[in-house]
C-alpha cells in the first residue's frame, strides 16, 4: 500500500508503466470500506484516458494459477484485487465522468483511523528517547514539573474507549530507564485517564521474544501503522501501512507474547 508511482518518460513518450507522461494524477476515487482509507484507489491521467490503479498485489497461488489459465503476467506486471466497492469510481473513470483536478483524502490521520476502528487499539513503543527537546520534557529536567495538557488526548481517546474500542499501549524500556523514560512514567496518569490500558517491559524481560523493529499501531487486528523515528529520537513523519492479512497475523501473535510480559502501570516503578 504505497503511493502510485509517477510515469516515467519512455522511449515513445509514454511511462515505464505504460502510462503516458503526465504533470499530475486526478483522483476518481477509492473504496470507502478500506479500513485504512488509502486503497485501494483509481486514478486517471489527464488527457490520455489512461488509468492508473492502487490495490493489493494478488500472491496467492491458487489465484494466480486460475488467471494463468487465461492470460500470461509479464515480469513487469501484476495482479491487482479490486472490491466490488470500486466499480463505480472504474466506470466514472472509463466514461470520463469525473471532475478534473480532483484530489484524494491523502494520508489518513489518527483521528481518521481511530474514528473507523470498531474493536481494538495497540501501540508499542520501543524506544528509550522520543524528542529530547519537547518543552515539557525539559521543563521537567529542570524542576520536575509533571504538568502536560492532555485535554484534546482524553477526550480523542476516551470517546472511542467508551464506544467500547480497547486501547492498549505497551512501552519496552532499558534498565536503569532513560531520563526520557522517567519523564514519560510521570505524566502516564494521562494515558491513564484517557482509559489506555499502559504496560511497561523491562527489555531484559523481553530478550528472547520477537518484535518488529519499528514502533506502530494495530488497528483492529487488520491495519499496522508503522512510524519511523531518526537517531535521536525524533518522528521523521514516515509511515508504512500494512494490510496484508499474513504479515499482520505473526505482529498479533509477537504483542500478545510481549503484552502478557508486560508490568501494569499501577505496578511499576522505574528503576
């Protein structure tokens, strides 16, 4: 589930792709049942006709043995699933019936994904340093000031806790934990408040367990948002989305290992 490739010049005028050179895409539209609001997704290049397609790359071999028996995939090609839901958005591109320079919803915001979520939340946090130079943090470096406006955070989080949504976050930390770490348990009684149910790991705990090398959120054991942070702890605003079934079930399995292992907020204390 990435972004469409821009058309790359060819020989004849026309992309790598097969698509036309165009300066920019028109968005036709997408299935409104994605649980992650980005795919799958039909686009249109101006002026050509030509029509360009976001979906999930078909693997499964009983599948594609059954498109074999009635055409051949190039190496340069693939197989594309498209839900019933697009056939509207595939003949308003086919007819022309769009409106021009329209655009899509772009990538979808917490606030998006948590509003689509029906039954569950988990974020895992791995790192012992996010941004060092939050104000807050190093307000509490100098006083220990534990103040931290929650507010918009409760009341986000809170309303889908009380739509019945379980929210679960995990924090894998080194021991003796990080001054980040420190601040981090100290204004935990937001997330708290928020109705998260909070865990700590001890990382010495969870050694021999596995774990996806990236922080992410899982949204209803269907969707994981991925999320990169820089060296030094800061977000570079990256993110990957995954919702291939098959990838997503081992990450289940690996948090629930990491959950039960993990200490209840009211019961830990940073060492």
């Amino acid at each position: 589930m990435t972004d469409s490739p821009r058309p790359q010049d060819g020989p004849d005028g026309s992309g790598a792709d097969g698509a036309r050179q165009a300066t920019d895409l028109d968005f036709v539209g997408m299935d409104g049942d994605s649980p992650s609001n980005k795919c799958p997704a039909v686009l249109a290049v101006p002026g050509t006709g030509d029509l360009l397609q976001v979906g999930r790359k078909i693997t499964d071999p009983d599948t594609l043995a059954m498109i074999g028996r009635h055409t051949d995939i190039a190496d340069d090609e693939v197989a594309i699933w498209t839900p019933a839901n697009l056939k509207p958005a595939l003949l308003e591109a086919l007819s022309g019936n769009y409106a021009p320079e329209q655009t899509g919803p772009g990538e979808p915001s917490f606030e998006d994904l948590l509003a689509a979520t029906v039954r569950s939340v988990v974020h895992l946090e791995a790192r012992d340093t996010y941004d060092p130079t939050s104000p807050e943090f190093l307000k509490w470096q100098q006083d220990g000031d534990t103040a931290y406006d929650w507010d918009s955070w409760v009341a986000l989080v809170g309303a889908a806790v009380d739509r019945g949504v379980r929210f679960r976050r995990l924090r894998i930390v080194s021991e003796p934990v990080s001054d980040y770490i420190r601040w981090e348990h100290a204004i935990s009684y937001g997330n708290v408040r928020a109705g998260e149910e909070l865990r700590w790991l001890p990382r010495h705990l969870a050694f021999d367990l596995p774990h996806p090398v990236a922080d992410f959120f899982l949204w209803d054991q269907r969707l994981i948002a991925y999320n990169f942070t820089a060296g030094n702890g800061v977000d570079t605003g990256r993110m990957e989305y995954v919702a291939d079934p098959r990838r997503i079930v081992p990450v289940v399995g690996m948090f629930e290992m990491l959950w039960e292992r993990g200490v209840p907020h009211s019961d830990y204390t940073p060492s």
